[in-house]
C-alpha cells in the first residue's frame, strides 16, 4: 500500500493580480516517480518553488507526511524535503566534496562553539559526514574528482553534484528542476537511471522536465500544468492520448478553420481546376497558333500584290 509523502490541497500563488498557479491539488505516494509538465510560463517552477518554502502560497496548503510545512526553505529541508534547481547553483569555487558537505548540515547537531573547539563529538560528526559525502559521489560516479573545484566540470557532471549535494540532506522527496536541460542524449539517459536509482533507495521523486521522451520512460504519473491550472494527472498513456495536452503544446485550432469534409470538398475542387487547366491551355494555344498562321498569310499576300503593282509600273 503506498502512502502520501506529500499532498498539496488547492495551492494559488498571485503576484499582485497575476494568478501563476491557481487551485493545485496534488499528491505524491512513497516509491513514486511523478512527473510535472507544462509549456513555458504553466507556473510548473512557482508551484515547485510553493512546495519548498521559497514562496508562501496565498491559498492553500503544503504537507510532508502529514505534516504542514513551514513556509520556511531550511525548514522544508530538515522535514525531509531537498531539491535541485533550473540554473544550476553549486559553490562554484568549492571542491566537489565540500559541495556534498554542504548538504549534510541539516543532519548534524554540532553547533558554533562545538566547531571552535573542535572536541570528539565534532571530530566525529564530520567524519561520519564525509564518509557519508564519499558514498554519494560514489553513487552518482563522482568519487574521482571528490577534490576537483566545482566550476571545472563539465556541464552534466556539475548536474550530478547537485543531485548528490540534495541526497545529502537524507530526503524522503527530491524535486528535480530539469535535471536534463542542455544535455546530450547519452547524458539524458544516465541521469534517467540514476533517478530509477535514487526510486530504489526508497526515495520518491518529483520531476520538471520539457524533454517529453524523458518524462514519459521515467514517470509513474504525470500531471500536466496548463496557465497555472492542473489539466490532466494520469499515467505517460493517458496524458500523451490526451487532445488538450496536444492542443496546449501545439495550439489551438483557429476560429473558422475548415473540417475534414470542408477539407476534402476544397481538395476535390482544387484537383478538378488543376485537371481543366491544361484542356483550356491547349484550346488557348490552338487558338493563338492559328491566328498566327491568318495573319502571316494576309502579310504574304500583301507582300505579293504590292511587288506585281511595282512590277507593272516599271514596265
């Protein structure tokens, strides 16, 4: 049986009169992978950004395992929540590991004057969160550049560390903010099994992504955000069959445009025109032609009268 890690009942967030998300419910189960799509501007990142504290919703409200949360980021995360970003937001001039250590603050209860004397609860804190740190980049395969700065990864390295510096917290959920944005199919695909990855370690996901291909192999379900409105929730089946998912990613129709037997009508009309076309072009040329002839004939004659008048005169 699963159970709700998370239940959003109606959430609306207005900025002054613009509505950007308006009367989500929505639900994750544990062990689930859940996916959140939309076009540009469905308020897919606000909703994202109503879950984790960084915005109160003006209506509404947000609960991790039964629990309201705080309308406060840090304390989202001690809940149990953690996320990644659209932009990427490492510490750029940090080491790969430090980056991972940031993570574990929310799990250690060492505080300021433990740190300045630096006595064995401290010394061990911070070993069992390096060994901790050590076994995600392990696990998300950057073990080998644990002391390489951040900024000198490639692209879809540096989104790996984000990963494993959000799995650092211990979550329950993690939110992915389009984990695959710029990335290349191989990439792509790596990032989909270290998520199938992270599902197996018993720790739901939620993701945002526009790569359709992605979204649709990875998901248990997937809800569809149309201006700020929940469309459709269902599974990758249902959605993609959907016509007003279609419609919201390729437009709607436009006023007036003709049906399928409207279309037709025109396209037999359009054929027989086409048909009828080289009949009357061949009549028309016909036509011309043997005007030609009558009067290149007329100007022979003329020719010939004018030289026998020429003729008789000069004798």
């Amino acid at each position: 049986m699963t159970t709700p890690v998370l239940e959003a009942r109606d959430v609306t967030m207005r900025f002054g009169g613009l509505t950007a998300v308006r009367s989500v419910d929505f639900t994750v189960n544990s062990g689930e992978i859940v996916g959140l799509i939309g076009p540009n501007g469905a308020g897919k990142t606000t909703f994202f950004n109503c879950l984790t504290g960084l915005y109160v919703p003006t209506e509404g409200t947000v609960a991790y395992q039964g629990k309201v949360l705080p309308p406060k980021p840090h304390m989202v995360t001690q809940a149990g929540i953690a996320r990644t970003f659209q932009n990427i937001r490492l510490f750029a001039n940090m080491t790969v590991l430090e980056n991972v250590l940031v993570g574990r603050h929310t799990r250690t209860k060492e505080g300021l004057w433990s740190a300045l004397l630096r006595g064995p609860g401290f010394r061990k804190a911070e070993r069992e969160s390096e060994e901790r740190a050590l076994q995600l980049l392990e696990f998300v395969g950057l073990a080998e550049k644990r002391e390489h700065l951040a900024r000198n990864l490639p692209y879809g390295e540096q989104r790996k560390l984000e990963i494993a510096r959000a799995l650092a917290s211990e979550p329950g959920l993690l939110l992915l903010d389009e984990p695959t944005a710029g990335m290349n199919p191989q990439e792509t695909r790596t990032t989909e099994e270290l998520v199938f990855a992270i599902r197996d370690m018993g720790i739901a996901v939620l993701v945002i992504e526009h790569d359709m291909r992605f979204i649709f192999n990875l998901c248990d379900r997937v809800a569809v955000l149309v201006q700020g409105e929940k469309l459709i929730e269902g599974t990758s089946e249902v959605v993609q069959a959907d016509e007003r998912v279609i419609a919201a990613y390729l437009g709607e129709p436009f006023e007036g445009e003709p049906d399928t037997a409207e279309a037709a009508e025109v396209d037999t009309a359009e054929a027989a025109a086409a048909t009828a076309e080289p009949a009357g072009a061949t009549t028309a040329r016909a036509g011309t032609a043997g005007s030609e002839t009558t009067e290149a004939g007329t100007a022979e004659v003329e020719a010939a009268g004018s030289a026998d008048s020429t003729e008789g005169e000069t004798q």
